[in-house]
C-alpha cells in the first residue's frame, strides 16, 4: 500500500515519476506479487489510469490482465477490475476531451489494433465467454461491454471464434433471462453486434427462443411507449429477419406476427408523441416490412401477407393510415408498409379497396391518399410513398385495374363526387411537373399487363374548353407532348405512351392515325440535343419502335416497311439504335431498376419507374432487330404469327374439347362409385334380411310344433269355442294380407319385367352407334359396363323377390294347414270336461302365437317396403342412362359433321387411337362387335330361361311337400 501511495501521487520531496514508469511499477507488482490484495490494488490502479493512459496501459498491462483473468477466477473483485481494464484499452468510447484531443481514425484504428491482439489467441475469447457464464454482476456485466466492444471492433472474426465454440451463442443467450434489467440491456446490445451479416448465427439465436425473449421484453417495456430498449430490441430482430427466409419462415410458423398488432394500437389522442415512441413505431413498421419485402421468396411473402390479414394487423395500419394527428414520417412509413402488405395479394388488395377515410360522406381510402400525391403543397416523401402504395394496390390486381379505369368512362363518371380517375386526369395535366409524372406513372400502372384495358381507354374523351369538342386522351397526351414542357412531364407521358402501345395493335392504329405523332416523333430523335434532352429521344425513339413493331398494317400510309423507311431516310438505322440505346445507359434508369419502391433523393431525379425499366428490357432487343427486318422477313414473320395463332386456337379447342370429356369422365366415375357403394348397401340389407327370414322359419316350425302337442293333449278342453273362434278370425286376416302380398308381387314383377325391356333396349341402341372417336368410346364403354352392373343387381333383385315369393307361399301352405286343424277339432267342441286352468294356458299360448304371426307380418311388409325403394332406385337409374345415351347420340352426330377436319388436322391422333386400342387389347379388354354382342345376349335370355325352368320346379316341390 506505501508503494501505490507513492504511485498514485502521495507527498514526496522528489520527483515525480511519468504515466508509463507508474504503469510499468504497476504491471510488475501484478506479475511479481504473491499476496491477491496486492494484485487486487495494483490491477484497480491500472483501470484508473487507463482512460487516460490508454496505449501505455494497452501495450504493457494487456498480457498481465489476461494471466490475471486466467488464475485468479475465484476472486471476482479482482476479475471485475481487470474486465474493465481491457474494456478501457480497447473501447473507442472515449470522454470528449480524449475525443478532441485524438482524431477519429487513430482512435478507431487503436481500438482495432487492441482487439486483434486480444482475439490473437482464440483461448481469450473462450476465456470471456466463460466469464460471461457468473452470476456475480461485478464479473458478468464488465465481460458483456468487453466482448460488444470486441464485436464492435473485429466482428466476423470475433463471430467465427464464437460459432466454433462449444456452446458459445447458448451462453450468450441467456443474458436475456436475466433479472438484472442491466445486464439484460447490455446483453440485447451484444446480441446485435453478435448477430450482423451471419446467417448462422442469426438462426442459432433464433431457435434458442429469441423471438418469444425479445417479444416479452417490448410487451414489459410497454410496446411502442417504452424506452430505448425496445428500440434495441426491435434492431436485433431486425438483424434476426432481415434477408434471411430460414428465420422469417420460422417467425411465421411461431405465430409471432400475431403478437405485432398490439404494437400499433396507438389510441384516439395521438398529440404529443414522443421522439422515442416515434423511433419505435418507425422500427416495428419497418419490422412488419422485412417481412413482406418484394425481394423475399413470393411464396414466404404471400404467406405473411395472409397471416398480417387474418390476424388483424393490416386493420390496424389502416386505423393509423386513416388517423389524425400522426407525425408525418410515421405516416409516410405506415404507407409505405401497408404497400408492401398488399402488394400481389389480391385479398389484402380488395380489403384495403373497402377501407374508407374518417370524413363526410366517406371516402375511399385510394382517393384520399391520390388527393395527396397530385397536391403539390404535400412532402415530396409522402407523395411518393402514395405513389408506392397505388402501385402495389395495382400489382396483379386486374379487378383494382378494371374499378380504376372505370372512373374515366364515359358511362360511370359519377359528378356528384371526386373519383380516381379524375384525379390522375387532373394531375397529368396540371402546372405541377411532378403531379405529371406521378398521374402518368399511375395511370401506367392500372393498364400494366392488360390488353382490355388498354382499348377500353380509347374511350376517353376529355372537354379541354368550353365551345371545342372533346378530345380522345390518347390525343391530349400527345397535344401536351408537342406543346414542349417541362422534361419531367414529358418523360412521364413518354412512359405512359409506351405502356398504353405495347401489346396493343389498337392504340398503336390510334396513335398512328394522327398525321402529326410520326413527324414530331422523327423530328425529336434526329435532332442534336443537349444532355437532358437525350433521355426524351430515347424514349421517342421507343416509342416508335413499339410504334413499329406492334403494327398490324391497317393504315396504309403508317405500314412497318414504311415507318422503316422513314426512319432510314431522316434518322438513320445506327443513329435510331444509339438513341434508343440512351434509356438503358441512364443512371436515374439503373437506380430505378433495382427495387420496386421509388426512392429519390430529389424531385429532379424522379424520372424512371420500376415496371417500367423492365418493358424496356423487354422490348430494346426485339426493336433493334426489328428496324433491321426486311419487308420478306416481316412478311415471313406475320405467316408464323398467323399459323401460331391458327395453331394455338386449334391446340386450344382440342384442349377444351378433352378437357370437357375429362370432366365428363369425372362425373361417370363418380356415378359408378355412387352405385356401386348403393349396390353394397343393398347386399348388405339383403344379406340381413335373408337371415331374419331364416329366423322366422325356424321361429314358425317351433310354434307349429308346439302348437301340435297342444292339440293333441287339450282336445277336450271346455272353452274351445271361444279359441277357436279367435284362432279362426286371425287366420282370416292372415289369408287376406296374404292374398294382397300375393297382388303386390306380381305388380312388382311386372314392373321388373318392364324395366328389363327398357335396359335391352338401351344396350341394342348402344350397340348399334358404333366406335367414333377414342374419347367418346371411352365414355360408352364406361356407360355400358354401369348398364350391365345396373342390370345385374336387377337379376339379383329378381331372385331375391322369387326368393320370398317362395317363402310367403310357404307361409300360405302352413296357414291352410292350420285351417284344417281347426276344422278337425269343430266336433269336439261341446266336450268341457278340460279343467279351466289348461284352458287359460292354453288361451295365453294361443296369443302368443297370434302376436308373433302379426310381428311376421310386419317385419314382411318393410322388406316390401325396402324392395319398393329398390325398385325406384333402379327407375333413376334407367332413365339417368337414357338421358345419357340421348346425350352420346347428339355427340356422335355432331363428330361425324366434323370428321372431315378432325381427318385433316388430327391424322396424327388417329395413329394414336389405333396404338391406344393395341395398347388396350395388350391389357386385356376385348373391343365388343355386334355379332359378339347379340351372341352375349342370346346366351343371357337361355340363362333367364333356365333360371325360370328352375323356380318352377321349387315351386313344384313345395306344393308337393
């Protein structure tokens, strides 16, 4: 203690010794004392003097400190002290008078140099992260800030150190657990050193549950109202999700969009926010657009879309998007997110086409938000962003497109309120050169990809003044072009222009037909400008390019090989190619090239649009060869479009032709599995009814024994009168319902009968038609087998019904049976010599008997009933194959019309129906004649005729039994 009393600048009559002599006393006491209090003194002396002897102490005491950090772990006090040391050393955070003092470069490069000396041996850094592992704060807190500053200043290779170590990120999250909120804060800062620009580690971090941490971290902190570690938290799930699909899926999957929406309930008073609530809010806003960006995989960013929606998050943009009061940035950001969450989902797109703003009378959302574009007293980054928003509501949205140019025809125009179109009319033609360009750009985008809209637009007409008749908007765009305004509007129009011409022969006639476009045209390309004209002539010249190549020839004055020969006479071939060649070379052309959204740093840049940087790299080539094209060539061209076209018509009616007979072949099949499965259920109920008739006889043949004994042991019973009297009353209905059983099944067997002749009938019919086309022939045969397999459930129907005819003649012979019984036992009647107790159990046998009779008769009156519903089921049966046998008649007399084409144009098919039908005789199936047919039929009524034969020799037998 004498000597750092001496150090640290005590009293002394001598003189006093320089920074670097102390901090050499102090690095030897560190290395040479044995006692740990002396080591612990001269280490905390080191740390006071290395902030402002911050190389001396980084270039003698940085070895020591490490071999302190190595031996001494188990006192933390003096492990704290040599943390912060090095913390000191190598941190470029300095106090502000170290800062004026030392450039910003020699700070930063000390820094660096420090710490490639530190991870020299990767040991050091394995040696921190078990550090970081203590609980002690004065241990655990001193070594997060060390490694964020080593992060801080050699990341990727303090990174790789990390990722190659055991467990090394594992430890590092569980910084985020902890309940000192410090080391939590200091630990997400680590965290986001630790996890810029490495894939591996981002998705390390992410499956050790950062997501569901971070979330309840910001829900603690009180969402978008809390403080500075929300926003560091929102900066390392920004890091987390940023480019990297892995982790957005997983985001996704986790159900963690659900848990943004909370984020935007902003509330009804939205006065005085924050600087720190609206850092927040611009944060997570920006969290909801990496997930959706246009630069992700369509299919991650369409399935985020659908979740934002069914979650309510976009809902909730929209409330903010609607608001008053919010700060402009924050607007200008929701705008730009809910573009980016509608953009190509057409579900998003039509709910955001729904939402209406807060005013009276409503207002649709799109209007209110292109009120401000074509306002020239809004910010320029607002005016964008509502550009942006229009565009991605356009995106793929032939539905928005169509309601857009709606509101310019004549038929909807709607006086009485302020619609889209007559805003972007208004500000294409304004004084206001940006409203130009954004209405040009806009309306561009609503005739993006679609030819009907295009000629549509043709429709136009617009009333420039009071007296003068209306003019197309087609023409005004081309009087305004003329007129010489400002190089913005013109290169607006020139976009529009071009959109509206390509892929549209009807707007190229139209644009054609006004004798002044062609010569204002040449004339702007053949002559020398300045540079801020180039850009105009390139976009004149592809103009005319698309001028020429979507030309159909229909004015005779503006054909393709007279354009060409103008162009040759009064611009040249090469000079046309080089001014069409000045769009591509444009830098304002690459920086709009590369992302969808319009970022400019100045309205004077704002000259090109995404889509439309991509028609011209669709169209340059083909332009250039085709002013090079010969008048053959052309015509040679035309020849293979006409062909293709003829082909593709043809390929597309065949298509539509097989794609009928598939759905066709559909619905057979599924008829067939109908009534097969209805043929099951029907076995299944015959099956079961079999087996309770079999009950029912043995049932009966133990009554009729027992009712044997009876009769011959109580013949002289008193009471036999009354009995028999009963007895013969219920034999009575018996033989009726018999008899009306007998009635109803002859009925049935009629209509059988009837129902057998319609089938027979239908099968000659479709023998008869013949095999036409492979397709049709398909579907017969198919409709042929479902009349065989309907006809054989018939036959079996039949037996089934001859079956139980049987029975109930059976039944008719037990009963006359009876009836002769009781008429034998008639003499006896005045015998009453019988006990009376024989006589009341022979009464109650009796009943018995009699109820289990009527139980018979029920149980067979539902099977005539089921047989019934058999019966109706085979009728719709029959007549859906006479419906469909009607149906392949008109089939097969409208394909023998065709016949004669279908020979010239599809030989080729017919090679392929022959090979198919070899194919088919290869697997098995016979391809029935007609000879083969009336042979089969034949042997079926023999078949009929022997199963007739046979029904009558059990009828026989059964009379003789």
């Amino acid at each position: 203690m004498n000597f750092l009393r001496g150090v640290m600048g005590g009293p002394s009559a001598g003189p006093q010794p320089s920074g670097a002599d102390t901090i050499q006393k102090l690095c030897d006491r560190v290395a040479s004392s044995t006692l740990l209090d002396d080591r612990r003194d001269a280490v905390r002396a080191l740390k006071s003097l290395s902030k402002k002897y911050r190389l001396e102490v980084g270039i003698q005491a940085m070895e020591h400190l490490i071999h302190v950090l190595q031996t001494d772990r188990s006192d933390s006090e003096i492990i704290g002290y040599a943390l912060d040391t090095l913390y000191n050393v190598i941190s470029n955070d300095l106090e502000e008078e170290e800062q004026e003092e030392n450039s910003a470069k020699q700070v930063d490069d000390l820094g660096s140099q420090f710490t490639e000396i530190f991870i020299k041996q990767q040991e050091n850094v394995t040696l921190l992260l078990t550090l970081v592992e203590e609980f002690d704060f004065h241990v655990r807190w001193p070594g997060v800030k060390l490694l964020t500053s080593l992060l801080k200043q050699q990341g990727p290779q303090v990174q790789q150190i990390i990722l190659v170590s055991p467990m090394g990120v594992s430890r590092l999250m569980d910084l985020l657990a902890d309940s000192r909120e410090v080391i939590r804060n200091d630990g997400v800062l680590l965290l986001q050193q630790l996890t810029k620009s490495n894939a591996a580690i981002q998705k390390i971090v992410a499956f050790e549950n950062a997501f569901e941490r971070l979330l309840d971290i910001i829900t603690e902190e009180g969402n978008s109202d809390g403080g500075i570690v929300v926003e560091d938290c929102l900066l390392l799930l920004q890091n987390l999700l940023k480019n990297n699909n892995s982790n957005q899926n997983f985001f996704k999957e986790g159900s963690y969009i659900q848990r943004m929406k909370p984020w935007f309930e902003v509330g009804d008073d939205n006065c005085g926010w924050s600087a720190q609530k609206v850092t927040n809010l611009h944060l997570m806003l920006q969290l909801v657009r990496v997930l959706v960006s246009p630069t992700n995989p369509p299919g991650a960013t369409s399935s985020c879309q659908k979740a934002m929606f069914h979650c309510g998050l976009l809902q909730q943009l929209c409330t903010i998007l609607m608001a008053t009061g919010v700060p402009a940035d924050i607007l200008t950001e929701t705008i730009n997110t809910v573009s980016e969450v509608i953009r190509g989902c057409q579900t998003n797109q039509d709910y955001f086409a729904s939402v209406n703003a807060p005013s009276n009378p409503p207002r649709p959302a799109i209007v209110v938000l292109l009120m401000s574009m074509v306002n020239e007293r809004q910010p320029f980054v607002l005016r964008c962003a509502v550009l942006y928003c229009f565009q991605c509501f356009l995106y793929k949205n032939q539905k928005g497109q169509g309601e857009i140019v709606s509101t310019l025809l004549p038929s909807t125009i709607d006086g009485n309120s302020v619609s889209a179109g007559q805003l972007l009319c208004g500000g294409l033609f304004s004084t206001d050169s940006l409203s130009n360009w954004c209405a040009a750009v806009a309306l561009a985008h609503a005739l993006q990809e679609n030819g009907t809209l295009k000629e549509q637009l043709l429709r136009v007409q617009l009333a420039t003044s009071i007296g003068n008749p209306p003019v197309s908007l087609l023409q005004q765009c081309t009087n305004i072009l003329s007129q010489g305004s400002k190089v913005q509007t013109r290169v607006g129009l020139l976009m529009l222009l071009c959109t509206w011409l390509s892929n549209c022969s009807i707007a190229v006639t139209h644009f054609l037909h006004n004798p002044a476009n062609v010569p204002f045209l040449t004339g702007q390309i053949a002559e020398n400008l300045g540079e801020e004209e180039q850009l105009v002539q390139g976009l004149c010249a592809l103009l005319l390019g698309i001028s020429i190549y979507y030309n159909d020839n229909s004015l005779e004055n503006y054909r393709k090989e007279k354009l060409k020969q103008l162009i040759e006479k009064r611009i040249g071939r090469e000079n046309f190619i080089e001014k069409l060649g000045f769009i591509s070379k444009h830098e304002l052309y690459s920086r709009a090239a590369q992302k969808p959204q319009p970022s400019f740093s100045s309205p004077d840049h704002m000259m090109f649009d995404h889509e439309f940087t991509k028609l011209v790299k669709e169209l340059e080539g083909v332009i250039s060869k085709a002013i090079y094209k010969s008048s053959e060539e052309d015509k040679k061209e035309e020849e293979v479009k006409k062909t293709l076209e003829q082909h593709d018509n043809i390929v597309t009616h065949y298509k539509k032709v097989i794609r009928e007979q598939d759905q066709e072949l559909e619905e057979l099949k599924q008829r067939i599995s109908t009534l097969t499965s209805q043929n099951e259920q029907l076995q299944a109920t015959v099956t079961q009814q079999v087996s309770q008739i079999q009950q029912h006889k043995d049932q009966y043949n133990l009554l009729k024994v027992q009712l044997g004994k009876d009769t011959q042991h109580h013949n002289s019973h008193g009471d036999k009168l009354q009995m028999n009297g009963i007895q013969t009353e219920e034999v009575s209905k018996l033989k009726e319902e018999l008899e009306e059983w007998k009635n109803k099944h002859e009925l049935l067997q009629g209509q059988l009968k009837e129902k057998d002749s319609v089938i027979e009938k239908l099968n000659s019919s479709q023998l008869e038609m013949g095999a036409t086309e492979q397709s049709l022939q398909t579907s017969r045969f198919g409709g042929l087998e479902h009349s065989n397999e309907l006809q054989k459930e018939l036959e079996m129907l039949r037996s089934q019904l001859q079956l139980q005819a049987a029975e109930i003649s059976k039944l008719q012979m037990e009963n006359q049976k009876l009836q002769v019984m009781n008429t034998a036992a008639d003499p006896m009647l005045g015998d009453s010599g019988a006990p009376a107790a024989m006589s009341s159990e022979l009464e109650a046998r009796l009943e018995q008997e009699i109820k289990e009779l009527k139980s018979q008769v029920k149980a067979l009156s539902e099977e005539k009933e089921s047989l019934k519903q058999q019966l109706d089921s085979s009728t719709s049966t029959v007549a859906i194959l006479q419906d469909k046998n009607s149906r392949l008649e008109r089939e097969v007399a409208e394909s023998k019309k065709e016949q004669d084409d279908l020979l010239v144009l599809l030989a080729d098919q017919d090679q392929k129906i022959s090979a198919q039908k070899m194919k088919l005789k290869d697997f098995g199936v016979a391809v029935e004649d007609e000879d083969d047919t009336e042979s089969g039929d034949q042997g079926d009524e023999d078949e009929d005729g022997d199963e007739e034969e046979q029904d009558e020799n059990t009828a026989v037998c059964y009379q003789e039994n």
